[in-house]
C-alpha cells in the first residue's frame, strides 16, 4: 500500500470537528490513539464517552450523539465529520434515521454490524451475554427485524472499513464467511455505502491502527479510499 501520510492535508485548526464513537462494552479509552492521529490534523476531536450497555441503542444515541453535537454548536465547528467503531457506527445510523445534522460532513464505520452479527443470534440468549452487552447487544441479531436490518440505506457520505482477520477462533466459528471475529465482511456493508475497504485486522484493535486511522481520515478528506 502506498505511503497515505503524503496525501493527507492539515486544516485550519478546529474548523471541523470529528466525533468519535466507540464500541458495545467500551469506552472513549479505545479510540485515543485515533483521536490523537486525527487531532494532529487540525481537526477539533471529540471522543465520546457512553455507557454502552445501560440502554438500548436509540436512547444512547439520542442522548450521546446530541451531547456531542451541542458541543460543537457551541464552539462554532463549521462542519461535523465521524469516525465510529463497532456498534458506535449503529447509534449514528439510528440517529441520522429520523434526524439530519445540517453540518454534516463524512463517516468512516469501521467493523460495523450493519446487517447484524450471528454471534448475537447464536449466544444472545444466554444470561452472560446480556450481562456482558446489555440491551443495546441483544439488538444487533441478523433476523430482519433486528436494529440494524431495520434501519433501512443510508443516506449520507460513508466509507466502511471491514476486519478480515480474527484472534477469537471460538467466535469465528459461528460466523459464516470472512470476519473479523465479530462482524463478517458482508454483514458489514450497507446499501448506499460511498467506499468500502477490507483491512487484514481484528474487530476489538481496528480502531487502533496506524493504516486504518490514515485510511479514515483519507475519507473524510476525499470522499474515497486508497488502495
């Protein structure tokens, strides 16, 4: 792969903002790394904080993403890019789904379940699942009217970046296909995606590598990945 580091421009400091949203059973800590990559860009990073597995995921995201959209209201960001991993990538589709934001730039999802996961369908109902991932979790199943399956095209600018490679065997075994332990390839697509990439790395540390975070933000600056 070419060196993306050349391609990639700095911007009037703060004049755009970038939303980071971490995964089901995280925290903000996951996606620091990503945050001071981009941060040395010029971008304005919020890195958001949510307590993924006290609510279903349209209560996350009416209350989580709007927390972070006031902020950057108040600091008068011109426009709003995000970066998300996992299920994080789920809230701002719910979102987006009934809502508009008027400065809304790109989105980059990396390892998203955008049509579910067969981990959720094969162990969901297990006590320690739920304890593990909370309700917003048992949602994203693959039936047809899971979360994810039933919010329907996207309708924004948005790049995904899929894992193909996975350090839980166990996991992997009930997902059929190319996955990342997690998330298949192809259950990580949406209809009405811009660009789409497969990167050889594993669903819990996408998020914190050096070529995934350059491929993000080549998106956000370009509209399209490198390859």
């Amino acid at each position: 792969m070419e060196n993306l580091t050349a391609k990639l421009i700095s911007i009037d400091k703060d004049s755009e903002a970038i939303i980071l949203l971490h995964g089901l059973a995280r925290t903000s800590r996951s996606m620091n790394k990503a945050g001071r990559l981009l941060a040395a860009y010029g971008y304005k990073i919020i890195n958001v904080d949510y307590p993924s597995r006290s609510a279903d995921i349209s209560a996350l995201a009416q209350t989580y993403i709007v927390q972070a959209l006031k902020q950057c209201n108040t600091e008068g960001i011109k426009k709003i890019h995000f970066l998300t991993h996992s299920m994080g990538g789920i809230l701002l589709r719910d979102y987006l789904a009934s809502q508009t934001i008027d400065k809304l730039g790109r989105v980059v999802m990396l390892a998203p379940p955008n049509q579910g996961s067969e981990v959720v369908d094969k162990l969901g109902g297990w006590r320690l699942f739920y304890t593990l991932n909370g309700p917003a979790g048992l949602q994203l199943g693959t039936g047809k009217d899971s979360m994810p399956n039933r919010l329907g095209p996207v309708n924004f600018q948005l790049g995904i970046i899929a894992g193909s490679k996975s350090i839980n065997p166990l996991l992997s075994r009930l997902i059929p296909g190319i996955n990342d332990g997690k998330v298949s390839v192809s259950r990580a697509q949406v209809a009405g995606m811009q660009d789409f990439i497969v990167m050889p790395y594993s669903h819990p540390f996408i998020m914190r590598r050096v070529a995934v975070i350059e491929q993000a933000l080549h998106f956000i600056q370009r509209g399209y990945f490198t390859r």
